[in-house]
C-alpha cells in the first residue's frame, strides 16, 4: 500500500456530540498513478474491514440470541465481541479521514501541476 504516516492524533470532545478522533496524514504519492494506485489499495483494505465489522456484529448477534436460552451464560465473551467490533469501527473511520485527506493531497499536486504546466 502507497505509505502515509500518522502525523497528528488529537481527539474532539464537543459539547453537543459524541467524542471523536480527528487524525493528520501526511502521503508519499507524488503522482496520479500513485495516488490511483493508493485508492485502489485503500478500496481493498476497506473492503475487508467492512467485511470484518459486519462479521464481528453478527458474531455479537448470534451470541446474544444465545444468551436467552442460557441464563447461566458467562457475558464475557459478548462484551470481547463488543470491544473488536469497536475497535474495528475506530479503524473504519480512520480510514474514512485517511481517504480524505489524501483526496485533498491529490487535488493540491494536481493544482500545483497544472501551475507548472502553464507557465512553460
């Protein structure tokens, strides 16, 4: 995958809505074909974590339907559940931001192409 660094982690505790963590990339593409190559990549990745998230939630599902025919049942394992599928939800925004961030960092080099490329 085209290699991005984590810059900056800095995490939002608005007043009126749920806390978030906003993060800064910082990109090694230095074109369209590897910026194309990165969204392609990123597509992928994000297509499994999705896959994984919508795993780990019907695995949650199913473990609670289990609990109504077994009273006895430990809670243990629904909350380990719980605790991956959030932290694959963390990942998935992560990635959202990543992709944004690095649609930004295309259009500026695009820009900044273009501007070289009419003042020859």
């Amino acid at each position: 995958m085209c290699k991005f660094n984590i810059i900056d982690k800095k995490y939002n505790y608005p007043a009126d809505a749920k806390p978030s963590i906003d993060y800064t990339f910082s990109f090694e593409f230095k074109g369209r074909e590897e910026y194309l190559e990165f969204r392609r990549e990123w597509k992928e990745r994000y297509k499994q974590l999705s896959a994984d998230i919508r795993k780990a939630k019907n695995n949650l599902k199913n473990e609670m339907r289990s609990q109504a025919a077994e009273p006895d049942h430990e809670w243990y394992s629904v909350w380990k559940l719980e605790g991956h599928k959030l932290t694959l939800q963390e990942e998935a925004r992560m990635m959202m931001q990543l992709v944004e961030a690095a649609k930004k960092e295309a259009n500026r080099l695009q820009c900044i192409t273009r501007e070289l490329q009419l003042a020859s």
